[in-house]
C-alpha cells in the first residue's frame, strides 16, 4: 500500500496518544501474550494454541494453523495466509519464548505477566523481547482477513519457541529440520530485530539487519605438573595461560566490509556529520580507507564489532589449592565472528597469536555460520517509503548486527532473511532480559501499523 487511505487501523495509529490507557484489539493481543508465561520452564504452547484459537475464529482453515514443535511443552504455531502464487511465499518470523522473569526487582504495583500501562509505556515480561512483534503478526493476519485482502504471494507466520535458549526444541531450527516446505520462503522478516531507535522521546533511526556475526567459542587450557608451592619452578600452567592471553588482549582480526556495513558507514555519514563524518564517509568507499577504519574502531566498541571479527577472554580458572602448585588453568574465548570469516580461519588466528605450541585451543560451542543477506531493493524501497510515510525525514540504515538471532538458521539454509521491525526501541533496550521491561505504548501502536503497511506492500497488488 502505498497510498494514504484513512483506514481504522490508521485512525486508531494516528489518534495513539488519545487511547490511553484504552484497550484496541492489537493491545488486547499484546495483554493475552504478556498473560501467559513462556518463560524456559513453562513453555511455549499454550501461547501458540491462544493465538491459534484467534486465527482458526477469524475464518483460518484448520488445516493452515499448525501446531507442532520438539516436545509437547515447546510447540510452534505456523499459518499461512493464502495468496495467488504469483511469487514465492514470504517468512514471518518471531519467537514466542521469554527469559525467565524473577518478581524481584520489578517497581511496586508491576508484575511481569501482567501488561500495565503506566507514564505511556507498557510494562510485562516479553513486551520488547518480543511479544510486541507476535501481537502484530497475529493481529494484521486477522485485520488483512477481515478487511478481504487477497495477497499475490502467501504470507507465512511461524512463531516459534526457544530462540532464547536454543537447542533442539529451537523452533526455527526444528521446523527447517523436520517440516521446511511449512515455511519455505523467497526470504523471512524476523520481527525479533532491526527496528527503529528512539532516545529521550527524539525518533534517531530505523534500521533493517540484513546480516549478524556468529557466536563461537574456545577454551584455551594449560597444564603443568604441580607440586607444593614452597618449591615454585617456572613450569606453571597459571603463568602459561596468563601470558597467552595478555597476547590475545592485544590480537586485532583484519578488517572486514560487506554491502549491507559500506551501506550503513555512507549513509550514517550523511544523515549525522559529526567529527567522525569524514571517516566513517572513508570507509564507505572501494576500496576502504583502512587507516579511517582503525580510527573508527578505536573510537567505538561498536564500529570495532562491525568492522572485524572479535574475540575476547571471558572465563577463566586455574589451580586448585591455595598452597599447590597449578596442575591446570583454563580460559573461555568468545568470538563474534563476521560473515564470510571461516571457524578455522577463527581458531588459526588464535594459535597465531597465542604462540604457544602447550596451550590446547578446543571448540566449546557456536552457533551456525551464515552469509550477510543482500540488500533487497523490494524490501528496502518499502521499508523506506512506509518510514518517510509514518516518520518523515526519518534516516534508514542497512545494519549488521555484533550479535545473534535466529536468522542465522535461515540465512544458513540459503533463506535471506531481515530483521525489519517497526517499533521503536530505546537505546538501553527497555530492560529487555531484565526487570521492568518495557516499550513505549505509541512503539507498540506504530510497530503494529507499520507491519500491516509493509504486509500489504510486499504482498498486495
Ligand atoms: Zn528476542
């Protein structure tokens, strides 16, 4: 849709700030959502049969609303909205698990499994990671329902579980294991990134995440013989250990660009300035100014995390009494490595820079490694036309992201996949995985409007 027509859905955007405190059918989604726990323990089905129900009530036939997942408890919910087949279907992706939520720590009067609006914020577990973007899902698919919308490609929702714990009862890892002609698709919207950025109430940006660096991890371990420690040699695995990694400390990977980071550099030159303008507008360029990337990423953890793969000692330990000489020590090397980066080239650069033929590097978990996606004209002009509709003069930024979702999977198996999300976050995460989570009630508002604009543009006529 690229229109303005004045729908009630855009009454009902438009006139936000008049609803507070109000109920409207996408906030009551959100309420149910935030209702039922889908914390680890309890799972994630009853979530995905609530909103099953609500699909099956608004005319979805049985027989496209699925229910099926690892285990009983860890179900996931995918629905096809039927379209003409002039194009290959589209993924929607959110994750319908949650964090645990503790009561401690959350304000008087909050409890994590009830939504409360207080100061023009919803509060709850889940609202901003990502209930928010569940509640849009299933409320435009019974809104385009409703309203007769008859797409030219089929519209696909997964809502999954366990994409915050991960293994085998992850939902999109086990639907493309077991059931991928349920969700195969031209490319997938992951709802659980991306998005607009929001700072002491001033809109900053919106950004769709077409790539994000892996996860992987090392242990590096020592061994020595041991002894009573009156009798110090310099054999000693604590030493040994420490000194591999104080070069560690100092190891910079070479530098990495892709279509979706010189994006991103040019664009972010253009639209902020500042005295890094000149440097960021650099590397932007082919081939890039390197002595202008090195300057970024001394400048700013971030720009260091997108410019090159990372990796950084978080664990250690080492010995075992107080009056022994060490027999072992050992540390954990995390990685984030950027798209393209090889696992071997990863564990060979620590080798190189650990120098030390005694210290054993040993896998110790990792996500998949997946390409960036392209940048999509079709979805990149929609995302920027219903942005300067809703949000004028607002920038839109191709990003890569320093972490991990479940894109990853996707993009692994050959499915593009975008984060693309339209409510707007703030730059401290609203408490995501922490005690009062929250997003601002007009995000919320915005989020679902913006999800229903980009459905009708990407899939209507
Ligand atoms: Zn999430």
């Amino acid at each position: 849709m690229t229109g303005r027509s004045f729908t009630a859905g855009t009454f009902l955007w438009l006139a936000g700030a008049a609803l507070h405190g109000q109920s409207t059918p996408a906030r009551d989604v959100l309420r149910q959502l935030v209702e039922i726990d889908t914390t680890p323990a309890f799972g994630c089905t009853k979530a995905a049969e609530a909103m099953a129900a609500r699909l099956r009530a608004a005319g979805f036939a049985d027989s496209d609303v699925i229910l099926a997942g690892a285990r009983p408890e860890k179900q996931n919910l995918v629905v096809r909205f039927r379209g003409s087949g002039e194009a290959k279907p589209i993924l929607l992706i959110a994750h319908l698990d949650e964090v645990d939520a503790p009561r401690e720590g959350w304000d008087a009067g909050l409890d994590p499994f009830r939504l409360t609006e207080r100061g023009g914020y919803f509060y709850g577990r889940g609202v901003g990671d990502v209930k928010h973007g569940v509640a849009a899902l299933v409320y435009n698919f019974l809104r385009l329902r409703a309203e007769g919308f008859a797409p030219r490609r089929d519209l696909v929702v997964a809502l999954t579980a366990d994409e915050e714990t991960g293994g085998s009862a992850n939902g999109v890892s086990w639907l493309m294991r077991n059931h991928r002609d349920w969700i195969d698709a031209e490319y997938c919207l992951n709802l659980d990134a991306g998005g607009g950025q929001i700072e002491k109430g001033r809109r900053l940006r919106m950004t769709v995440q077409t790539g994000e660096k892996s996860n992987m991890s090392f242990r590096v371990e020592a061994k020595s013989q041991g002894g009573h420690s009156s009798l110090p040699v310099k054999d000693n695995a604590i030493y040994r250990l420490a000194a591999g990694l104080t070069r560690i400390a100092a190891l910079q990977f070479p530098f990495r660009f892709n279509e979706t980071t010189r994006a991103y550099f040019e664009r972010i030159a253009a639209a902020e300035g500042g005295e890094s303008a000149a440097d960021l507008k650099a590397v932007s360029q082919e081939p890039p100014d390197l002595d202008a990337a090195a300057r970024l990423a001394e400048s700013s953890p971030y720009y260091n995390s997108i410019l090159r793969t990372t990796c950084v000692a978080t664990r250690m330990e080492g010995g075992h009494a107080n009056n022994a000489l060490p027999q072992s020590a050992g540390a954990v090397i995390n990685c984030r490595v950027f798209p393209g980066d090889s696992a071997a080239f990863v564990r060979e650069t620590l080798v190189q820079a650990l120098a030390d033929r005694e210290l054993a590097v040993s896998p110790a978990g990792a996500n998949p490694l997946a390409p960036a996606s392209p940048m999509l004209p079709e979805l990149m002009g929609a995302v920027e036309r219903i942005a300067a509709e809703m949000w004028p003069g607002l920038p839109v930024y191709p990003v890569m992201d320093p972490w991990a979702s479940d894109s990853l999977t996707l993009r692994r198996a050959g499915v593009p996949t975008f984060g693309v999300n339209g409510a707007f976050g703030e730059l401290d995460l609203g408490n995501v995985h922490g005690a009062n989570e929250r997003i601002p009630v007009q995000s919320f508002d915005e989020g679902v409007e913006f999800t229903y604009r980009l459905l009708k543009a990407l899939a209507g006529r």
